[in-house]
C-alpha cells in the first residue's frame, strides 16, 4: 500500500431533496493513479467539485497528509495543492506557455517588474522535467489541444501541487496523443503526485490507473486495485447489470442515398469519393486531423469545395449553406457540442425543435402544443432524463445533451445523417442507447454516416469503414475485414 | 420495439415537471415585477398624489417613447447585439414627419418617416449582419450618421408642425388612456406575440444563444439578423411619431441620448446583455421601474441631479441583483 496522500471519508452532498452523493469514500495515495468512473449523473463531476473547492461537501472529512482539510474556495484547494484540470481548458490562448505557466505568481526583478529571463529558464526546467516539447514564447492559442493540455498540466506542477484531478483528459485527444498524455502521467506519477483521473474509456483504466472506484447514483458502488478486476466487473458495477453482448443483424439496405466523386476542398481533403446507401451505416475513420469533418461540412455545405461532385438520391447538388442542405434531407450533429450544438441557456424544448421549427408552425404561429408532443416523443424515445423540457439543456448531463441534440436532427426528417463523434464526453450506459439508436435509424432506412475516433465505436457500429489519412480516402473496408489492427494501419501508416 | 434493457428509474418530463419550471420561470419574471410592486408601494407612502389616477397616467404617458424604443432594443439585444443608433433614428424620423407634413397629408407622412426608420436600421443590419461589423461599432457609426441627416434636413432649425390631427397621436385620450401608452402597448403585444409565437422570435433567441449553432440548425442567422435591427429602427420611427406629436415641432436634436435609457430599461427588465435570454414583457417592467422612480423622485421633490445619481445605481444595482440570482 502507498502512503497516503488524500483520505475523504462518508462525503455527502445534496441540492435540494435531490441527494448527489452518498457517503463517499475516497482515498488517494501519493504516486497513486485513483480512477473514478460511473455514468453520467452518478456524482463524478460533484465529487469533483468537492476537491475542487467550488462545492462544500454537506458531510463527511477530507484529510490531506493527515491533516484536516477544509476547502471553501477553488482558491483554498489550489493553496493546498489540489489542482482540477477539467476538460475546457483555462488557459488565456493569446499568451505564451511561460505566461500562462506564471500568471498569477509572475517572478519580479529587483524593480519589481516581471522578470522574463528568469521566467523563461524555469520553464524550459519544468518542461524539461516533464519531458514536454514545445516552445514556450509561442501563444498557446496556436497550439494544439493535446499541447494545451500538457501546458496545464505543467502549469500545475509548478505551483507545487501535490494532487492532479483530470477530468476526461482524454475525451478531445486521439489515440497518439493518449499515449503522450499517459507518459506524461507516469512522470507525475513517479514524482509522487497522486492523481485522480476521470474517464469514460475503460480500457484507459487499465492502461494507467492503479486503483478505481465506481460510482451509481451517487453512491460508491465499489473500489478495487485494478489488477483484481476486470471490464466486465466494471461495467456491472456501473450499471448494476451484466452487460449483454452485442449482436449484429444484417440490414436491407436500398438506394444510393449520397455519393461523393472526387470532392476536394482546398487545404483539408481532395479527391474524396465515396456513397452510403440509405439503410447504410459508413464508419469514417482516422486520426484527428484527417479531413473527416471537415468532408462532413463540405457535405452539409458549411465549407466550400473546389472541385469534384456531390449526389444526394442520384441528382447532383451543391449547398449554399445548412438551410440548403436540411431541405434536401441532411441532417449533421457536430462533434463540437457546446460550440456548433447547444443553445446553453435555453430550454430543452427549444433546443429539441429549433431545426424544424418550420414543422410546428400554423398560420404563421408557432404551435406549442404540437412542439411539446414532438418533445415528449422524443424524450421517451431516446430515453432522455431530465427535470422537465422547460429545464435549461446547460443543466443536463453530457449524455442526454447528446441525446436532445439526436432529437434535433431527427426534427428535419432527415434521409442522411452525418454524426460527427456521436458519443464524445458521454457516459457506458448512454452511449449504447445512442448505438441502438443509430442501428434503429438505419433500419427505418436512413443513410448514415459516423465519424469517429474511438475504434471500438466504428466497429460495432459500420457496414463499411472508410479509413481517412492526411485528406484522402487510405482505406475502404467492409465489415467483415475491418479490424481494429487493419483500420489503425490504413490510419497511420505509409 | 421491445426494450429489454431501459434504464432504470428515468426521470422522465412529466407534466407536473413541466409545471414547476414554468413556474420557477414566473418566480423569476415576477422578480422584477415584486421590485416593481414595492416600489409603487413605498411611493404610494411617500407621496399622496401618487396613486392618483391623473399621475399614473402621467407616468405611462413619459414612459411612452423610451419604452417604445426599449422594445425594438429588446430584439437586438436579445441576438447578443446593441443599437446605439435608436436615438438618432427617432430625430431623423421626427424631422421627418415635421417636413412631410408642411405638404403631404398623414397618411403619407407617416408611413414615409417610419420607413425612412426601418431603412436606417436596414443599413445597421447589413453592416452587422454581412459585413461583420460589430454591432457596438456599426450602430456607434449610425449614432452620428443619422443624427447628421437630421440637422442637414432641416439646416439646423426646428420644423413647426401645423397639422392639429396629428397633435392627437401624442397627446389624446382614447377611453382614458394616453395615445401613446396604447401605442406603447400595442407594440408590445405584437412584438411578444412575435418573440413567443413565431419561428422567427424563436430564432432570435437561439442566435443570441449560440450564433453557430443556430446557422448549423439552418436558422437563416444573416437575414434575422438583419430583421432585429430593421424592427428596431421601425420602432424607433414609432416613437419618433409620438415624440413629434407631443411636441408639435420636428427638432433635429429630438432623442439624444435616448438609445441609453431604452438600454437601461432593457436590461433593469432582466434581459441579459449577452444575448439569448430576457422579454419584451420584463422590458416593459424595467420601464415601468425607471418611470416610477423618476415620478416618485420629482413628487418628493429631490433634486434633478441628484435623481441622475438614483437612476444610475437603480442600473446597476438591478443587473447585480440579476447576476447573483441567476447564479443561485
């Protein structure tokens, strides 16, 4: 057993009537990777918040280093070197890594002014130390997300904290990145920094955390070293079920529903040809930055294309925009939820309908009552769980913000839905929801297309996996010879 | 479909679930309502005359033309914009109105200002809405603008209006209410009809909102856009019609500075600068508020600059009881 770093013990936490956490346990050793996992709504995020500073547990004792640990401000927590990297990142994109590494504790010359020579030698020490390649005069805004990330990280390395929260680190990084981002960990973690980490890919569980602890409902369900357990003990405890393998049945599928003939866009793709049938599912695999989305908008015509042709049913067409390309049936939920998707302070209601809202309108008047038997529709259908439709859709979890966003693009009646990382940031449980629900939408014959970046999702989900690398189609695999080892080949390598 | 393995315990939306947020939703209009109540309550003890019926209508009649103008600002600000340019609107349309009617009936004259309005605001939609302009920076340059059409078209002296009809507007009585408080209302309750009821009001909350998201759904975000600000400078021509009447002459200088007190009752209405969330009817509320107050300070008898100082902290101390609020 390590020694321990953090001991909280019977947290509790409710909001009103509305119990979030249940006598807690948690306990983090130092050079410990303690995994949290459970599904959305289980408490993770409040959990969080506790260590974080920004709630107040309403019982239960937090110990760090045996000493009792009260916490009344973010601010308190960051004084006791508990540092929260959440997954929006808070760094100030217009200033330089060594900026953002010393805002707030700037070092000063003897004038009292900031010290930028001595400013600059501590950071290449702290990146050095970190094994972290990046130039630190460049803005950070100009780096790539998995560079940010390791700033923030390193950010917090330098004002001493003794523990790292990580919440869903992984969820914006592809899979290279993963593997630096888990180096980077064992770093810290050889250190002798205890590190909570938050996911929903299980398999990172057992890739870089020692112990986990699971949650349901606010209640710990348990925790175990993680060389005693397994997925499957995982998943059942999360859901508080086995879980039932998944069977695929083959789909009829009909006509060309879109075809793509060498569609280039200038800097992001060229020659791109390829056709879904309606019925279809088309996995579009890849790292990031392979051109994925960036087809996707050309097809739902947010981003102009040089050349080649586009076919929706046989007829060419080309979109001046995504009013365009919804008359014609398209429908695209966008892999960036809360820049291009949620409406933040607005019910879940109007969130649901702002697609179509063409579909409830009489006499030129909206008809709320037709809106609301849409909404309630969809709620059941998808399984959405919420307080009410009036509820703002901020207040929801990650899942079911997914899940109203699915309910949107169904709004339109679409014929081809592109779904860009379907199930980013979303709990075990809503995730397979989400998977049934696209396999329903293909069986009532709607052609879809599924970009993604979690292997397993692209397998269980496509009839045929495209594989994308540096703009252009690598690979065209059917399901049958779609593997995890043929799709990461034809994704990387020459 | 059999389901056989839906989740347990889902909370689904009832319709009891529906209720409640409703009526949270009204708890929190009715926020600024009870502000507006107490007010009239403590008024009523500070001054005998106020609950008086000549001097609540007085008090609508003086809010008329800011809360005309608020009204038009509420759809721009709701889109997460600002029109800085309502006050010089109302001047160019007032001039307006004073010129055409030295040869051409109302009938002409009046259709003619409000749409020499709707085309100034016209011209701040396109720039905000296609060109990129920021709204802050378009309007600003609209401020000027127009205000400058005002002095050209009358070379800087008062218009006198001669047509008595026209006196009626501003300043009759129809079943004991002051033309301009129906004018006041009957813009209100078509513009909450529009913002509640219709694709387009709903849209312009979503834009507010979330502009990208919105243009993804296929909201046509340049045309409504373009819309909000049209609506706001017609609107502006509205209150332009009452402002000539009242005073009978067409002033270039007419509204200066008026853009502030339609932002101030705007947003003391709980609708949030940063687009997306507020109503025409917590607007009229805000205006109420501002009016009431000045009518309370001028009964009792304070000091008109010291009535600057209430007016101003009313302001903000309105939006930071908003802000902590909507954080709880």
């Amino acid at each position: 057993m390590t020694d321990e770093l953090l001991q909280a013990q019977a947290l509790r936490k409710q909001f009103g009537n509305n119990v979030v956490l249940r006598d807690v346990d948690l306990s983090v050793g130092r050079g410990e990777v303690h995994a949290i996992v459970g599904e959305n709504g289980a408490g993770k995020s409040t959990l969080i918040k506790i260590l974080g500073g920004v709630h107040r547990a309403d019982g239960g004792t937090m110990k760090l280093e045996g000493r009792e640990l009260i916490l009344n401000s973010p601010q308190a927590a960051l004084d006791q070197g508990i540092v929260v990297i959440h997954q929006e990142l808070s760094l100030a994109p217009d200033l330089t890594t060594e900026e953002n590494i010393f805002l707030g504790h700037f070092p000063r010359n003897a004038l009292g002014l900031l010290d930028r020579r001595r400013m600059r030698e501590r950071t290449r020490e702290l990146l050095d130390r970190l094994s972290i390649e990046i130039d630190p005069t460049v803005p950070v805004g100009q780096l790539s997300i998995a560079q940010q990330q390791m700033i923030e990280i390193a950010k917090a390395i330098s004002v001493e904290a003794k523990m790292l929260v990580l919440d869903e680190p992984t969820a914006v990084l592809d899979a290279n990145r993963v593997d630096t981002l888990f180096d980077l960990v064992e770093r810290l973690k050889a250190q002798g920094i205890g590190i909570v980490f938050i996911s929903h890919h299980l398999e990172e569980i057992f890739r870089i955390a020692d112990r986990v602890t699971v949650l349901r409902d606010g209640e710990r369900t348990g925790t175990s070293d993680v060389s005693a357990i397994d997925q499957d003990w995982l998943v059942s405890k999360m859901i508080g079920r086995e879980f039932e393998a998944h069977h695929t049945q083959a789909r009829g599928m009909g006509e060309v529903a879109l075809e793509l003939e060498e569609l280039s866009s200038e800097g992001a793709f060229e020659n791109v040809s390829f056709s879904v049938r309606a019925g279809e599912i088309v996995g579009l695999a890849g790292l990031i930055g392979a051109g994925r989305t960036e087809v996707a908008q050309a097809i739902f015509g947010v981003r102009p294309h040089s050349s080649g042709q586009m076919k929706v049913f046989g007829r060419p067409t080309r979109f001046s925009g995504p009013g365009a390309a919804k008359r014609q049936g398209i429908a695209y939920v966008s892999e960036d939820r809360k820049a291009f998707g949620l409406l933040p302070n607005r019910p879940v209601r109007e969130n649901a309908t702002i697609s179509n809202l063409a579909r409830f309108r009489s006499l030129g008047l909206l008809r709320l009552d037709r809106e609301r038997a849409f909404v309630r529709e969809q709620i059941e259908q998808l399984d959405i769980r919420l307080p009410s439709m009036q509820a703002e859709i901020s207040t929801l979890s990650g899942g079911n913000q997914q899940k109203v966003l699915l309910g949107r693009a169904l709004a339109g009646r679409p014929r081809v839905l592109i779904f860009d990382e379907p199930t980013r940031g979303v709990d075990i449980g809503a995730k397979r929801e989400i998977y049934r629900f696209i396999e329903e939408l293909a069986e009532d014959g709607v052609a879809i297309i599924v970009i993604s970046s979690e292997m397993e999702e692209v397998l269980r989900l496509s009839d045929r996996v495209l594989v994308m690398r540096g703009g252009r189609v690598a690979a065209e695999l059917p399901r049958g010879e779609a593997t995890e080892e043929s799709v990461m080949r034809a994704a990387s390598l020459d | 479909m059999t389901e056989t393995s839906s989740p347990p315990a889902a909370a689904r939306a009832a319709s009891t679930g529906d209720r409640s947020a409703t009526l949270y939703r009204l708890l929190r209009q009715t926020g600024v309502l009870a502000a507006l109540v107490l007010l009239i309550i403590v008024s009523s003890f500070l001054n005998d005359r106020f609950l008086s019926v000549p001097n609540l209508m007085n008090v609508l009649r003086q809010v008329s033309i800011v809360g005309i103008l608020a009204v038009g600002m509420t759809f721009v600000i709701l889109t997460k914009g600002i029109d800085l340019s309502v006050g010089s609107i109302l001047g160019v349309s007032v001039v307006l109105f004073a010129g055409l009617l030295e040869t051409q009936s109302m009938a002409v004259a009046i259709p003619l200002g409000i749409l020499a309005a709707m085309a100034l605001g016209l011209v701040n939609g396109l720039g905000v809405a296609f060109a990129g302009i920021p709204p802050f920076i378009m309007t600003l340059g609209m401020l000027s603008f127009a205000r400058g059409l005002a002095f050209i078209y009358t070379g800087g002296t008062p218009i006198p209006i001669l047509n008595e009809n026209f006196y009626d507007l501003g300043n009759g009585y129809t079943f004991g209410v002051p033309n301009p408080t129906l004018i006041l209302i009957a813009t209100l309750l078509v513009s909450g009809v529009v913002l509640a009821l219709t694709p387009f009001g709903r849209s312009v909350y979503s834009i507010g909102s979330n502009e990208d998201a919105s243009r993804l759904s296929g909201v046509p975000v340049g045309l409504y856009k373009t819309i909000v600000y049209v609506i706001s400078g017609g609107v502006a021509g509205i209150a332009g019609l009452v402002y000539a009447s009242q005073l009978s002459v067409g002033t270039p200088i007419a509204g200066q500075a008026y853009e502030l007190d339609a932002i101030a009752a705007v947003v003391v209405g709980g609708t949030s600068l940063f687009g997306g969330k507020g109503s025409v009817a917590g607007t009229f509320i805000g205006t109420l508020i501002i009016g009431v107050l000045a009518n309370i300070l001028n009964l009792t008898g304070v000091d008109p600059f010291v009535q600057q100082l209430f007016k101003g902290a009313l302001i903000v101390v309105a939006v930071f009881i908003m802000a902590r609020s909507s954080r709880a």
